[in-house]
C-alpha cells in the first residue's frame, strides 16, 4: 500500500494542505539527482505544486521558514539562479545573508572550509552555493552542519535547475514516464544536461543528447557504457524526431578559443534549434533552456520569443520548486 501524508504549507489566512504519495524524505543536502528516487523527486513536484499557489496570490509572503538563517554562497557570477533562491527564501520568511566573494576574506586567501566555519558562526541552516570547482558542495557538506543546495558546481551537476526542468514539463505533459526529451548542445561541459539525465531518466523519460563529437562525453560510440539510459547523436534531425521536448544548452564563446568548434557560425548552422527542424518533432512539443540564450546560436531567435517556447515559465517555476526545496529541507514534509 502506498504511504500518503498531508504537506501543509502554513499560510497567511489558512493553511495550505496537499496529499503526497510516498512522502519519505531523507535528504539533508541538495547535491545531484543521481542519489533521488522517482518518488522523492515527486514529493519536490507535488510541494512544488503548492508554493506555486502562494505564488498567484496578492501577498506572496508566508511564514513557514520564519527564524531560519539562508545563506547564499556564490563564487561564480549568477543573476537567475541567485536571484530565484533569493526570491524562495524571502517569500518563506527566512533570515537570508549574501556573501559575495568578490569582496569577502576569500579574495585574501580564506579557504573555503574556513569559509564554512563563518557559515556555521552565523547560524546557517540552509547554504547554497555555486562553485567553479566540480565536487566543491560535496565536500562542504562533509564539514558544515547546515543543509547544503548545490547551485551548480563545474561541469558536475545542477540539480535545481533539472528539477524546475521536471516540473515544466510535467506541466505541459502530465508524465514523464516515455516522454521524448532531446537536448542539444555542449553536453559534456553541462552541469545541466548531466544532472537533467540523473532526473530524466530516473522518471522514466527517453532521453536523446545531440551535439558535435567534440562536445559529447567521451565513449560517444558506446553510449550504453556510459548513459545505459541515452541514446546519443550527432545529427539534430535525428534528434528532433518525434521529441516531445526539445532543450537547447548556453553554448560558451571558450569553447571556441580553445578549438572544440571550428566557429560559432558553422555551430549555428549544424545544431541551431530552428522552425524548421522542429518541424520534425511532435507537433505539441516545447522548447527549453537554461538561459541565458545566446539567440540565433543556440536557439533561432523567432523560437525563443515563440508559441513552443517555455524559457520564461522556467525562470518562474524555479521560484516554486526552490521554495519546496528550502520547506523540505526544513523538516516540512515530516508535519503531519
């Protein structure tokens, strides 16, 4: 039998309650997808679903975090994502500090496990951190009391970005279970794209990556070695048929310079997302991304500011689903 509780999400006026199947959490950290069950990552969808409610409302603030200490630790410029866990935490009425490196002790030297212990001086319960460094969260949650959110770490992993990519979709389709999922571009520098296959195919999706052989993890001819759930290509129109979603990935100016691409130009013409080839596709597909996009590279820009485009309701979806994050790491879901 499945095991059903009652999330409740303590509002202004009234008390928000929602029903969710196998509400089992056990996470104290946020570090990828790979270690998430598809349950676990419905529990997030379905706690997702009502702070999205007390988005829509004229008063978008509610006390369930109130007395909680966020902190946010960024070594890598970000508007979206900081801006979105800000955001989140605000609206839960958590205590939130910035640090920003630039001009913190860590540009005299301070370690980033000196760093931590400032964190835990402060009284953090919650720290996100984005970090150059791939494994840098996962480390730090090894020596810091606080629940740690991994806001993207080198080519590692972004697991709150995959999970508001889940939760877009899921709103456009329903399920995930043998949904068509195509994502285009960089795949093997994609903290997104990595984490997105973690979660993707954990919910059952088909997950096509598509991109330049220079730009595929490397095993490109034996893909099932590497990503047993992934078929992989090299051809966008192979990749487009049939796709329910279509994702494309920030190609980065570097990979250029350092001779993965023999020019910007002949990428766009090769793997650039456009009517055309999306012609190819079914005919309710949507299109993704990250952001920011680099028009007609990456994406045409008639498909960004398009009916199939949904990288705007991304950007807002990241609000509701980081909310769930903040409220569950918080002990939320054990309320009864």
């Amino acid at each position: 039998m499945e095991a059903v509780k009652q999330v409740k999400i303590s509002g202004i006026d009234e008390e928000k309650t929602v029903p969710v199947k196998n509400a089992i959490w056990k996470h104290k950290h946020i570090l990828d997808l790979d270690d998430f069950t598809a349950d676990e990552i419905n529990l997030v969808m379905q706690t997702a679903d009502a702070m999205h409610e007390i988005l829509l409302r004229p008063i978008k603030k509610v006390p369930t975090l109130r007395g909680k200490i966020v902190v946010t630790l960024f070594y890598e410029a970000s508007t979206r994502t900081r801006s979105s866990f800000e955001l989140a935490a605000k609206n839960l009425s958590a205590e939130i500090t910035n640090l920003t490196v630039s001009s913190s002790s860590i540009t005299k030297g301070e370690s980033l496990i000196d760093t931590l212990e400032t964190m835990e001086a402060l009284g953090a319960d919650i720290v996100v951190m984005r970090h150059p460094c791939s494994g840098a969260p996962n480390l730090a949650s090894q020596h810091i009391k606080a629940s740690m959110i991994n806001a993207g770490d080198g080519w590692h992993a972004h697991p709150t970005q995959a999970l508001l990519d889940i939760y877009t979709m899921l709103k456009y389709k329903g399920s995930l279970k043998g949904l068509k999922v195509s994502i285009i571009g960089d795949i093997i520098h994609s903290r997104v794209a990595h984490s997105n296959i973690w979660g993707l195919t954990e919910m059952g999706a088909d997950v096509t990556i598509c991109g330049p052989a220079t730009l595929l993890p490397k095993g490109v001819d034996n893909p099932q070695k590497y990503f047993p759930k992934v078929r992989v290509t090299m051809d966008i129109n192979k990749a487009m048929e049939d796709a329910d979603v279509v994702m494309g990935l920030r190609l980065q100016l570097e990979r250029q310079q350092s001779g993965l691409l023999p020019s910007i130009r002949e990428y766009a013409r090769l793997y650039q997302i456009t009517e055309e080839r999306l012609s190819k596709a079914n005919k309710d597909v949507i299109v993704m991304h990250p952001g920011p996009v680099n028009e007609d590279i990456e994406i045409a820009s008639e498909v960004v500011h398009g009916k199939r485009s949904v990288i705007t309701e991304q950007v807002t979806n990241g609000v509701a689903v980081r909310m769930a994050l903040f409220y569950l790491l918080a002990g939320g879901s054990r309320n009864e």
